[in-house]
C-alpha cells in the first residue's frame, strides 16, 4: 500500500504531552509509543484517525486533523497486534507512580527493612514533567552507578524523596537539562540532591543540574554529594 491520501489522523501537541503513557496503552492499534518522554506517532498507517487514544489524556494533548496520510493498514496493524501480544509492553511501567503503599519486608538476616521506592519510574527521561509526586517534592538526582557502589542508597535518599537517575556520560545531557530545567519550572520543588560518583566523567550531572538551573530560573536548596567507587560517602556540600 502506497501514496497519501486525504484522512483524519491524530495530532499530538508535545508541549501539552507530558509522557504519562495512558494515550498508548488505550491505543488498541499500538500506533503510539514513547520516544524520549513524548508519547509518538509510530506509523501513519497504523493510526485508524478514530481518536480512541483521546478521551485517555489528561492534558488534552492529543486532537484529531485531516491532512495527507499514509492510508490505515488494517492487515499491518493486525500483524503489530500479534507481535505485541508476544512481547511485553513497556508501556504500562511507564506511567508515573506513588509508591508509597508498597512497603517492603524486611529481608531475613536484618532487622529493618530498606526504605522503599517512592517513585515509578525514576529514568529522567521517562518522569512526566507533571507527575503529581513532583509538586512540593524533595528531589534526588542520582548517577546511574551510585545505587551498586553505595549500599545503603536506598536508607540513605529515597525514604521521603523523589529519585531521578541518568548517566551524564553515556546519556543525552542536553535532553537531560531541557527535561530536569522542565521540572524545576513547572512544580515548586522544594529541594534537589545531586549524588554522583568521583570519576571525572559524573561531574557531567553536576553541570546538567546547573544549566536547569540557570534555563528554570528557579532557586532552591541543593546539596552536592561525591561517591566513591569502593562506597564511601567522600564529600557532601550544601548550597544556601
């Protein structure tokens, strides 16, 4: 099937869309997914332009329009149907969440449990800007290694806070400034901690976390904390 034809086909605004992923699980057709917290078009031909995905936005992102389109594949989208019926969506895991009612139990050989997971999910790229549990929120922004090199991560930041994790160095760090910059801006963040290792190429988060500063305009506490790579807590500054 080839060429365009006049149709109806969704519209998603991205500055509305703040990757929450409810659009795409109520997409029967698998015509959405996320694409580095935006929820996308996959294919034209997979959109039936019908606008079931619609009534399942809160931030009224998504509109239908008539433009040229690849035709809707009805076949295509059954053979996508049946290869995602195989594999597991991502989608789901990707809605924000609170977890505050999931407690853990404490593992056999301790007496105490570790502090919960407050947050789903905690990739920077994949946290709605407008998740809920941002407003008013005590932030931790932490390097991906930190969690295997401190062990005890989760006693020490994710008892009260919100965790954000990312990898200055393998990462896209100016996709990350945009994101965390969109954060600041848009909740009223009550404090942020940077955790990062001590090699040379984790200062990067320090210099993500200071350009959304500067891009948010926002002025809030921040507390800077080096790791080193055998666990110990090396440095800790707090900033008025």
């Amino acid at each position: 099937m080839s060429g365009k034809v006049m149709r109806t086909i969704i519209k998603i605004d991205e500055e509305k869309c703040d990757g929450c992923g409810k659009c795409i699980v109520g997409c029967a057709e698998g015509a959405l997914q996320l694409v580095n917290g935006k929820a996308k078009l996959v294919k034209e031909s997979y959109c039936d332009g019908l606008g079931a995905c619609i009534g399942d936005c809160p931030r009224g992102a998504i509109t239908i329009e008539e433009r040229e389109a690849e035709p809707f594949d009805e076949e295509a989208v059954k053979m996508r149907q049946m290869k995602m019926a195989q594999t597991p969506s991502e989608c789901p895991g990707r809605m924000a969440q609170l977890l505050t009612a999931r407690l853990r139990q404490p593992v056999a050989d301790s007496t105490s449990a570790p502090a919960p997971l407050r947050n789903w999910p905690v990739q920077l790229a994949l946290i709605p800007v407008h998740a809920p549990y941002l407003q008013q929120a005590k932030l931790v922004l932490a390097a991906d290694c930190v969690a295997y090199a401190l062990p005890d991560f989760h006693s020490r930041f994710t008892d009260d806070r919100i965790v954000m994790i990312g990898c200055p160095k393998l990462d896209n760090a100016q996709f990350y400034t945009e994101k965390l910059a969109q954060i600041l801006q848009h909740n009223d963040v009550d404090s942020i901690e940077v955790v990062y290792m001590e090699v040379p190429c984790c200062g990067g988060l320090l210099r993500i976390l200071e350009r959304a500063l500067i891009e948010s305009g926002v002025d809030i506490d921040v507390t800077m904390t080096k790791v080193s790579i055998h666990g110990e807590v090396l440095d800790q500054v707090r900033l008025a």
